[in-house]
C-alpha cells in the first residue's frame, strides 16, 4: 500500500496574532539569519502577500525573493515587513550557559 505524502505549509496554521507570535519567537531562538528571514516569509503569506507588498511599498517578487530560504533581507526591508504585518522585535539582556552576564563583566 502506498502511502501519500502531502507538502504541509505552515502558513495554513498561523491564524491568530497568538500563532504568530509563537513561530517567529521559535524562529528567532534558533539564531539562524535565513531561516528567520524565512520565518518572516511563511507569517506574511500567511497576512497576504499582495497586502504585506502594498503596505510595504515593495513588490511582492521583491518579498517572496527576500524572505524565500535562500533571501537575505535588507534590515530596512525585515523591519518594513515587521510593521506591516503588526509584530515588533523587542530587546532584552542576553545570557548563555556558563557566560556572565552584562552586569556581571562590568564589575
């Protein structure tokens, strides 16, 4: 018996403001450049790509192109995106196993 495979885009699950929230948080912890770019791709087809083009001003070649998995985005064009599809990077004190953090090397 033959088993069938479908493609799953993770696009068809991201509905809310919640979901959305979810996977880039997922993307941004893995510190990979492209596949958070590719992230940012998968959340805009998700809004609309023709929407997330005319409010970014952008074509939306120009954005599949960037936010494809081989894209390399401009800063200006990732935060472009960010806003329009209403998420926002936020920072905050870093701190990895074993290493002092920001307070810590200052003393």
């Amino acid at each position: 018996m033959a088993v069938r495979v479908s493609t799953y885009d993770p696009a068809t699950d991201l509905a809310s403001d919640e979901a959305i929230a979810t996977f880039m948080a997922g993307a941004l912890e893995t510190d990979d450049p492209g596949f958070i770019a590719h992230a940012i791709g998968i959340v805009a087809r998700a809004r609309g790509m023709s929407k997330i083009a005319h409010r970014t001003g952008l074509s939306r070649e120009q954005l599949y192109r960037s936010f494809s998995e081989d894209g390399n985005p401009t800063l200006r064009t990732t935060l472009a995106v960010m806003k329009a599809l209403g998420v926002e990077l936020t920072v905050r004190p870093a701190q990895r196993k074993g290493e002092k953090g920001p307070e810590e090397l200052s003393a």
